[in-house]
C-alpha cells in the first residue's frame, strides 16, 4: 500500500471521529432540548471557527511536515474531547436540557474546538495530492478523496444515531478519546517523503508566518479564481440552511435511530461518486462540471421538502450526495493546477475561511428566524392560509419552506455564474496553464 493510500485510510479514521462527534453533539442537543434555535446556534458557532481559523490552519499546513500537522491534529482532538467528557460527567444531565443554560454551552464549545482542530486533515490532504500525485490524475486521486469523506459520512451518521440513543454524548465521546489514540499510533508508522528540503546556510527556510497580503496577491494574479472563491461563499451562505434545519427537519419525521441509519445509506452516495470520479475524471473543464452540479443539486433543494415525506428528502439528500463531491473534486483540482505549491496551504485555507464565513451569517439568522418567523408564519399565520392546503401546515412545513427558498436562489446565482465573464476567465487559466512535470515521489492515484 501506498503512502497516500496509507494516509487516506487514516484520514478516513479521524474523519469518522470527528464527524461522529459532530453528529452526536447535533443529534443529542436536539433531543435533549427540542430547540431549533440551540441546533442553528452550534451550526453558526461551527462555521465561525471553521471561518477564523482557515488561514491561519493552512500557513501551519505549508510551513510544516504534513505529517507533523497531522500529529498534532489528533494531539490538541483528543485534548478537546477529553475536557469535554469530564464536563460531561461531572454535571446532573438536567444542566443539559435548557437551550440557554451555560452548562450546555461549556460542553459544546470544546466539542466543537476538537472537531475544528481535525480540519486541518483536509488542508494538508489536498496539498499532498499535489505532492504525491502526478498533475493528469490529481482529479482521479481527489475523487478519491472525496469517496474517503463519503465513507466517513456513512459510517459516522449509522455510529452517532446509535450511540446517542443508546448512551448518549457520553458513548460518542468515550469512542472519540480511544478512537484519536489509534489514529495518532498508525499515522507514526506512515513514511511519507514529502519532498521538503532542509534549510541551509545558502537557502534559509522562509519565515513561518501567515502572509495574508501574498496569499491574496496570489489569489488574484489568477483570473477569475476570487468570483470562483466568492461563489462558493455565497454557496455555503445558502448551505448554513442544511447546517441549521437538516437534522431537525429530518427528525421532525422520524427517530434518531431511524435518522441516523437513512443518513448512512443515503451517504453511500458520496463512494458511488468518488469511484466514478477516480475512474473517470472531471472533464476537460472541471469548473464547468462544478456549475453544472450547483445547477442540479439547487434545482434538487426546491423540491425535496416540497411535500412532507421521508422517502422525498431520502431521494434528494441522495441526488445532494451523490453531486457534492464533484464540486469539491473539481475546485481543488482547479487549485492544484493554478496555484504554486508553495502557497496551497495557505490559499486552501483562505478558501475555507471565506468560503465559510457567510454559513454562520445564515446558521445564526436561520435558527431563529425559523423558529419564530417562518414556523409561526406556515402553522396559523398567512402561509399557512395561502398555501397551506397543497403544501402543509406546522413547524416541519416551515422549515421546508426555508428549504425550498435557498434552493430558487441557489439556482439563479448558479445561472448567473455560467452567464459571466469571470467563468470564462477562470476557464481559461486552467486550460492554459502549462502541464506540470511529474511530482518528486509521485505515485499512482
């Protein structure tokens, strides 16, 4: 087995993790205080970490060993877990049950603290891809990728609903702790050769800082690459909808166990996908085939809260999954070509961070918003009079609406995009840009 093969099955592990952890913080808040608003809340409060802490994450991704920044990845997880579980522990349950109480909010902090730290894995995964992986199969081995986070998806959402119905946060953290450990005892036995020289007297290493002001010259000598940046901000300002209501929209309908379970087999979408994509690539113009999935998986969201059923969300989470992976496939792959080596830590994690920055913005409106605007408006307001009688009524229709709302304006920005002069720029950068010679240590995706 590879190197890269090696990393990606450690990847999957500690992604597996953290996202059982996510899930489970998720799922239990929900059931422990029935608040939409407390849901929204730690959405919100997730992106804004994941905002904060992008660039900053990718400038310690390019001035170290990738290996070393995984390392320490798991280290400061598997603190963060560990603070949590003695939180956990050391408070009545009954200080968990208010949406507004300091308790539950002490808990979720270093929660979510620990799952942000794993974030670093992405960054640092996709510059290896460039280090390891030849540039004409880079979209093949980020497929690849992609195929990791939907395994680790699958498994975690099946894992999560059963540990919270049967032993709530307690088990999900219990099985993060020991988990964290395995991953940092196998990634020690990985030998990667990263192609990093040592510095000397005659070439000094470069300062270990973050350098905003040349990651964004970078940025910006290629054009088109910051509407593509801003695009896919305005994507996630739409996605913090998903991030606040999915879950509560979806067990609104059935229980958590069932919840977590439909979530799992729905998620084998993302390996479908990332099989596909490893055998057959992106295209000639991975930017088109990233605008033509916005285009579906928009037109998707305005239907499939459209009635109250479980099996129609099931099929359009199922089209949204499958989708998903192409467009995060294709704008690394467009990264990876466009963008120095040196500076993809950094631009990956200035992505992440702007690209980011708008879902806590929705997360945080949504929650509220929904709770005591729109459910109110689709229960015995003018909604539910207007349209009420094809669509339903009560707390779940109003939810769907915010759905089927994010979806129509998903679909005309998307529109929009296609139609402009930026698309055709960024194109054409990617298209032009010389073919690099094969990367030191490449190996096969």
């Amino acid at each position: 087995m590879t190197p890269f093969h090696q990393i990606l099955g450690n990847n999957l592990v500690a992604n597996i993790t953290n996202y059982t952890v996510w899930f489970a913080i998720t799922f239990w808040v929900y059931i422990e205080t029935q608040s939409v608003f407390a849901t929204g809340t730690i959405a919100g409060l997730y992106l804004v970490f994941t905002a904060a802490f992008g660039i900053w994450l990718g400038s310690i991704v390019d001035h170290n060993a990738k290996k070393l920044v995984m390392l320490g990845s798991s280290v400061v997880s598997f603190g963060f877990y560990a603070l949590s579980f003695a939180i956990l522990v050391l408070n009545p349950e009954e200080a968990f049950r208010n949406p507004y109480g300091l308790t539950l909010w002490l808990l979720v902090l270093p929660v979510m603290l620990g799952v942000i730290a794993g974030n670093v894995r992405s960054i640092a995964l996709a510059t290896l891809v460039t280090i390891l992986i030849p540039e004409d199969r880079r979209d093949k081995a980020n497929g690849l990728v992609g195929m990791v986070t939907g395994i680790g998806f699958l498994t975690t959402s099946m894992i999560s609903g059963l540990l919270v119905a049967w032993g709530g946060m307690f088990s999900a953290l219990l099985l993060a702790m020991g988990a964290t450990v395995l991953v940092f005892l196998h990634l020690l036995t990985v030998k990667l050769d990263e192609g990093r020289v040592a510095p000397t007297a005659d070439t000094p290493a470069a300062p270990k800082r973050v350098d905003l002001a040349g990651t964004i010259k970078v940025i910006a000598g290629v054009p088109g690459l910051f509407a593509l940046i801003l695009f896919a901000c305005f994507n996630n300002f739409l996605g913090g909808v998903f991030m606040a209501l999915l879950d509560a929209y979806g067990l609104s309908l059935v229980s958590v166990e069932i919840w977590g379970i439909l979530f799992g087999v729905i998620s084998t979408a993302f390996i479908i996908s990332g099989i596909v994509i490893a055998k057959t690539g992106l295209g000639k113009n991975p930017l088109r085939t990233l605008l033509m999935v916005n285009m579906i998986t928009w037109s998707v969201c305005c239907l499939f809260t459209i009635q109250h059923s479980i099996w129609l969300l099931a099929a359009g989470m199922f089209v949204w999954m499958l989708l998903s992976p192409y467009a995060e496939a294709a704008e690394h792959t467009l990264l990876q070509k466009v963008v120095p080596p040196e500076r993809q830590g950094r631009v990956f994690g200035f992505a992440q961070s702007v690209e980011q920055s708008a879902s806590p913005l929705t997360a945080f409106m949504i929650g509220p918003l929904t709770e005591f605007v729109v459910i109110p408006f689709m229960t015995n307001g003018d909604g539910a009079a207007l349209i009420g009688g094809w669509f339903g009524t009560g707390p779940a229709r109003g939810m769907a609406l915010v759905f089927t709302i994010a979806g129509a304006l998903g679909l005309v920005v998307t529109i929009l995009a296609f139609r402009s002069k930026y698309y055709r720029q960024l194109s054409g950068a990617y298209l032009n840009a010389p073919d690099e010679p094969p990367t030191t240590g490449a190996v096969p995706a």
